[in-house]
C-alpha cells in the first residue's frame, strides 16, 4: 500500500518494464494486491488536478493510470489487483486538495497516505490531520521511522498515534536499507506495536534485493506478531 510504480510521474520506476519486474517478483512473493502511491507535492511532483496544465501529471491522470498498470500486469499473467493512490507531502497547498475533496484515496476507511518534511515537521501537522479527520478521511503518515528529528524526541508521533493517526513502517527500514538510527527507530515502533501498516516503498528494481532480505532476519518474525492492518484492505 506504498510504491512508487506508475512510470515517470516521480522518483520512481522510469519504464513500463521496470513496472512489470517489480510487480512479477511481488506476485512471486504472493501478493495478491498493489496500492501504488506517486507523490504530491507542489514543489516536487504536482501530481494534481488544480497544477496548471503545463504539468502532465495531474491526479486525473494518476487515476488513469491504474488501467494501464493492471494491463501490464494481466497481460503478463500475473494475479494481481492494481489500485492507484497517493503520497501527500503536508505542505502549505495540501489544505486545498482537502477542502476541495480533491484527494485519492483507498480502503474501506477514506485512507490517505501522508508524509512530513525531512528537515521538520510542519508546524501546523496538528490541524492538517484534524481538518482531514473532520472530512471523513483517515490519516496514515508514511514512514515515521525515518525522521531523522523524531529520533530523540516522539513526543510528535506520540501525540499523532494517541490522536489516531495511523503509522505505516517502511519494509526496507526493516531491512537496514536506510541506515542503523532508522532501522533502530522501525524496531522500537514494531515493540510498542504501533505499526498499523506494512509498505514496500519501492521505487525501482534496485529494491527487491533489499526487500527479500527481510524474510530471513529475526525481524520479520517481529513484523508477524504486529496488529497489521494489511489485510483489510483486500
């Protein structure tokens, strides 16, 4: 429920071939539904239907872009179910998209996977998720392991969860592919069984290696115990 698969809209895949190589060896690995989630963000990756259209990448054409993958993916004989969402960065323009409903989402719940910044944390987080609550929608932050600032203060994260912010742990951060302190920080999330959701982020092929290194640790056995909310979302 948190890739980077739809090629050339942002930091990921570049190529329907690259699409197809992640999603055989997740279908391999007998996953049985993708959530893909390109990013939005003003300054970055506008992937929104208010950008002016000298941007080709507006959330109608996100949401276009599910047939395409699910023909990659059935056409090449793989029993897998795509859906498209997003990755919202909490900048200063995301207000809008909530005011206006203009926000992709998935699950039963209105789900909506958000992100900080990775210098800090805006300042007004709080009332974002509180103005999404108020709509209907259920805040899921992406990766909160990997903040470097929360590291040695939780009192955000520790406000977010008791608020009802869910938390989705990256796979990778498991798997050490972003260092010891994020890696660390995903272990002290999965014991205090705050991790609602379980994502991939994958961007590339490059990733599968580090990924499929994570059914051998002694963590995966931790990642089996948590409460995941995986499979509600079949």
């Amino acid at each position: 429920m948190h890739s980077h698969l739809i090629p050339g809209v942002d930091d990921g895949v570049s190529s329907p071939e690259e699409s197809l190589t992640c999603m055989q060896k997740l279908a391999d690995w007998g996953i049985e539904k993708i959530i893909t989630t390109p990013h939005v963000s003003r300054d970055w990756y506008p992937n929104r239907s208010d950008t002016l259209r000298a941007y080709p990448n507006r959330s109608d054409t996100l949401r276009a872009s599910q047939a395409d993958l699910q023909a990659i993916a059935t056409d090449n004989g793989l029993a897998l179910q795509i859906e498209v969402a997003a990755e919202y960065m909490l900048d200063e323009f995301f207000p809008d998209l909530v005011a206006n409903d203009d926000l992709l989402t998935f699950g039963n719940d209105q789900d909506v996977l958000v992100e900080l910044g990775w210098a800090a944390a805006p300042r007004q987080v709080d009332e974002l998720l509180f103005r999404m609550r108020a709509k209907g929608y259920t805040p899921i932050l992406a990766h909160p392991e990997r903040y470097a600032y929360l590291y040695d203060d939780t009192t955000l994260l520790t406000t977010l969860h008791e608020n009802g912010c869910l938390f989705q742990l990256n796979w990778m951060s498991v798997a050490g592919r972003y260092g010891e302190r994020a890696q660390q920080h995903a272990r002290q999330l999965l014991k205090k069984e705050w991790v609602d959701f379980i994502g991939s982020d994958m961007h590339r092929p490059f990733d599968l290696k580090t990924m499929e290194s994570l059914f051998s640790s002694a963590d995966y056995e931790l990642l089996k115990k948590q409460p995941l909310r995986n499979e509600s979302l079949r």
